[in-house]
C-alpha cells in the first residue's frame, strides 16, 4: 500500500504521471531514481498527444524490468512482458474502459485547447491522481502474484 500512496503522492507533487509510476518501483530493479525521472519524462499526457496514459505507460516499463529476461531481444523472450501488458490492460479498462490520456480526461492535453481545459477543469487534481492509484494497485496485484 506505500507504493500505491507513494505513487500518487509524487503526482500530486509535480511528477508526471509515467514519472510517479516508474520512479516508484525503479529501486526494485536498482535503477536510480534520476534515471528512471529521466526514461519516463516524455510518457505523460499519453506521449503529449492523447494515445496510452502515462501511469499505463509507468506500469509497462516496470513489467517489463519484472517479467523480461536475457533474451528481449527475441520474440520468445519478449512473451511474459507482453502478457503482462495484455493482462494489466485489460484489469485497467476493465475500471476506465480505456487506456487512452483523451479518452480517461475527455480531452487531449497534446493541444492547446485540450492542455486549457484539463486546466480550467483540474483534471489533473481531480482525475489523474486515481488512474495512478489504479495503475499502481493493478501493478502491486501482478508483482506479487508473479
């Protein structure tokens, strides 16, 4: 439950969505802090232009440090990470029926109009913060199934 809160505690600080998510669980797999800030930086707001949420996108670099192996660089080796994408996508639309940014906020933070409504309507105060506890819950329930 400290990872959940924690998580969602980074967002409310200023931290990205992706950021809150993926620097939260880096230590599991020794990677600083500093980095795992940097790697995730440009995942928010669905990449800046609406495609998959940030705290989804997090959750997909942690599965695949937890569930890749030595051989990532082939198909075969690449099978349990996209499982567990399948897997935790599908328990998050199952709550959201989406993983898209545009579709979660109802606008696209990618333009200027959509960044000035989610703005005006705080939806990042106000919605974002239970996608990363969501994306952080559904990823606590697969790293300690697996």
């Amino acid at each position: 439950m400290d990872r959940i809160n924690n998580a969602v505690e980074k967002f409310n600080k200023g931290y990205a969505c992706s950021q809150a998510i993926f620097t939260e669980y880096c230590g599991l797999f020794d990677i600083d802090s500093e980095k795992a800030l940097k790697l995730s930086a440009g995942f928010a707001g669905g990449m800046r232009n609406g495609k998959t949420c940030g705290a989804v996108t997090g959750a997909f670099m942690v599965l695949g440090l937890k569930f890749g192996n030595a051989n990532c660089e082939k198909a075969d080796g690449r099978k349990n990470v996209y499982d567990a994408v399948v897997e935790f996508t599908k328990n998050f639309e199952q709550l959201y029926d989406s993983t898209d940014c545009k579709d979660l906020l109802g606008c696209n933070v990618g333009t200027v109009d959509g960044m000035r409504k989610a703005k005006e309507e705080k939806l990042f105060n106000t919605i974002c913060p239970k996608f990363i506890k969501s994306a952080a819950e559904i990823l606590e329930g697969m790293l300690n199934k697996k």
